[in-house]
C-alpha cells in the first residue's frame, strides 16, 4: 500500500554562505563560493561593504514521495515578485510544481545596511495526501546573517578658556571627558566676531584649548585616527576606535593675535578589516570652531562752545560758563555696554544716552556727552584731565 509522505529539505544561503550564525565582522569576506547547492560548512555570516548587495539563495529539494504544488519561497526582507525562482525564464516562476527529487533554486538580493543583518525565509506548499485532496504542508523556514561594514568617522571642534582635563601620556588625547562643561559658543561653526553669543570672545593674551571630538559612527572597528589641526598641527594620532567609540583631542593654545580666529580640524582613519589586506581610508571629515580676540579702543573729541580743542585753544573771559561738548567714539570692534566720563573741571559728565538705553556703544557709533563749566582766572590756558572709563 503507498503512503504519502510528503517532504522537503531547505536551505537558504548568503552569499553562498550557510550563515546561520550572526557572527559581526568576525567571518568571510565576499562570499563563500558558487556552489549554493552544496551544503556549505560555513555557517558564519559573510562580510559585506554597507549599500552592497548580499545575494539570497534559497535551495528547495522534494525530499518525499509525492509532488508538491503551489510551492512558494518568501522572506521578510525581500518582496516576494523579486524572488526569482524561474532562473532565465520570464517571470519569477512563483507558485511552482515541485517533482519527487527535484531541486530548484530561488535567488534574490537583499541590500546590505551597516551593521549586523539577519532574514528568515520560508518554504509553503501542498500536497496530495488522499486522492483529490490537497492540503497545506507544515512550513519550512531558515535563516541567514550578514554583517555590513561602513566606516564613520564623525569630529565636532570646540575651543574653551579653562582648561579641559589632564594628557597623561601626551599623546593629545585626554584621559577623560572634559571637566569643563561645553556650550554652542564653544563650537561656534562660523566667524560670529565680536557676537558673544555665536563666537567665543577671548582677551588678547588668554590661553585656550582647542578640543576635538572624533567618533566612530561607523559599523567597523578604525585604526590609527588622526586629527589635525590647521595651524597645530597633529593634535592626535594612532588613535583605535571600535565601533561607537569616541576619544577627545586636545591642542592648547594663546589668544595672541586680534581679531577672528578661525580653526578647521580634519580626521581620517584606516579600515583594516572591509577588505583584508587592503587599508580603506576613512574619512576625511573637518569641522570648524572660533575665537574672537577684540581690540576694545574709544576716542574722545571736547568741544567748548561747539569749538574743537584739538586744533585751537578758545579764549573766555574769567567766570565766564562755557558749553562742553564731549563726543565719545567706539573705534574699536567691541560693543561697550556702558562709558563713564569724567573732566577735572565738572567732574562725572552725564551721557543719557548711554544710561537710558540697554545696547550700550556699538563700534562705530558715538555718543554726546555735554556739561557746563566756569572759566577760572589763569593767566594761561585752562589744561582739563578727561577720563574714560567703559565696560
């Protein structure tokens, strides 16, 4: 008497690979070889570029006794009209008959994201168990891993007025995160100038640390990162970074020039393990951050009855009141946010101007400071001490 038993056997490969493991980056390169029929030992998962295709077989023998009908292969990771199971023919051949002992070989591509991936495929079909009658045999599944390596190199530059931490083995990389909290002026990506809020202003003479943070964003481990700063040079060199890793470079320095100050830090790094054998440069990538040194500078102009003292000295009869005129002038590239006037002669001189408002002395502009003053009885011109005091 025949019975029906119906089976099959099913296995699906990547890249020719088995790869029921999900192994990292710890297994083959590329692929595993053409032959996916075979069954292939290797049971690690292949290693592929980020973006590359990883190539899906998936293997299906009737291992029973009777044919199985409306067979169908699909996968989580893959629509099922991309599953070709019809080699060179038109279309994907999906639903197929499947003879006793017969092989077919379904393939598809998956695209590889960085990082560790994993599918599962399944095998359906039916089968004939009693004359006429067609039913559902239990579903096969199996699984396959790949693992995709992408090299990432992300670097932020800040600069900061205290210092960040200790460089124990003076390698330009600190031996903790800074001990110095860090805010958006401190990585002001563009020239803010004398902005305090968009540029870090610095006094002339002040030292500074430029500080650079280099991670590995990518899905491979990097060797020998290195971060170079325009005019310091290598900050830091040799530096390994596994994936999601992150060390902190540090250049000190002294604001010794006036004006913007424009830093650009460039990192590279190496991947030794997407193609063995052959080094992968990683990156370039820069980022940028700023320093202001302002070059604070006022000039005062007196006026005595709307004369200019500087190019002739007025002549006033003894207790005679004579209107002073004070034109005070930011000439430098640094707001003020207040200017106190004195003259020997009528001491502080009121600037309302200054005192009502809330912007203080912008460079460029001038305020008007005036007083009244009584004409001593000298018998030589009156010589007056001014004095300018701003903040």
């Amino acid at each position: 008497m025949f019975v029906p038993a119906p089976a099959v056997a099913f296995e699906v490969f990547a890249n020719g690979c088995a790869a029921d493991e999900p192994t990292g980056d710890d297994g083959p390169v590329g692929d595993c070889g053409d032959d996916v029929a075979a069954d292939n030992p290797t049971t690690a998962n292949p290693v592929v570029p980020a973006g590359a295709g990883v190539a899906f077989s998936a293997v299906v023998r009737n291992s029973g006794n009777v044919p199985l009908s409306n067979a169908q292969v699909t996968d989580q990771s893959i629509e099922q009209a991309a599953i070709d199971c019809n080699g060179p023919a038109r279309g994907n051949g999906q639903p197929f008959l499947l003879e006793v002992g017969q092989v077919v070989t379904c393939s598809a591509s998956i695209r590889a994201v960085a990082g560790q991936g994993s599918s599962t495929a399944t095998f359906v079909a039916e089968a004939e168990r009693q004359p006429g009658a067609r039913t559902a045999i239990d579903p096969v599944s199996d699984d396959i891993a790949w693992f995709a390596t992408a090299a990432g190199l992300e670097l932020d530059a800040f600069v900061v007025t205290a210092s960040p931490g200790s460089d124990a083995d003076g390698n330009g990389v600190l031996d903790s995160a800074p001990a110095v909290p860090l805010t958006e002026v401190d990585g002001a990506p563009i020239a803010g100038g004398a902005d305090p809020t968009a540029n870090h202003l610095v006094a002339l003479g002040e030292p500074v640390w430029w500080l650079y943070h280099l991670v590995n964003r990518g899905a491979v481990a990097l060797d020998s990162a290195t971060v170079a700063g325009a005019g310091s040079g290598v900050v830091c060199s040799g530096v390994v970074l596994a994936p999601g890793d992150g060390v902190w470079c540090v250049a000190p320095d002294r604001a010794d020039e006036p004006g913007q100050i424009r830093h650009v830090a460039t990192a590279t790094a190496i991947d030794a393990v997407t193609v063995p054998g052959v080094p992968v440069g990683a990156g370039e990538v820069t980022a940028t951050a700023h320093l202001f040194v302002p070059s604070p500078e006022l000039a005062l102009t007196v006026l005595v009855d709307g004369e200019d003292t500087t190019t002739a000295v007025p002549t006033r009869s003894a207790g005679t009141s004579v209107a002073m005129t004070y034109l005070v002038a930011n000439i430098g590239d640094l707001g003020f946010a207040s200017v106190l006037l004195s003259d020997d002669s009528v001491g502080v001189v009121e600037c309302p101007e200054l005192t009502v408002g809330v912007r203080g002395l912008q460079p460029g502009e001038t305020v008007i400071c005036s007083s009244t003053a009584s004409v001593p009885a000298l018998p030589v011109a009156a010589v007056h001490q001014r004095c300018i005091r701003s903040s």
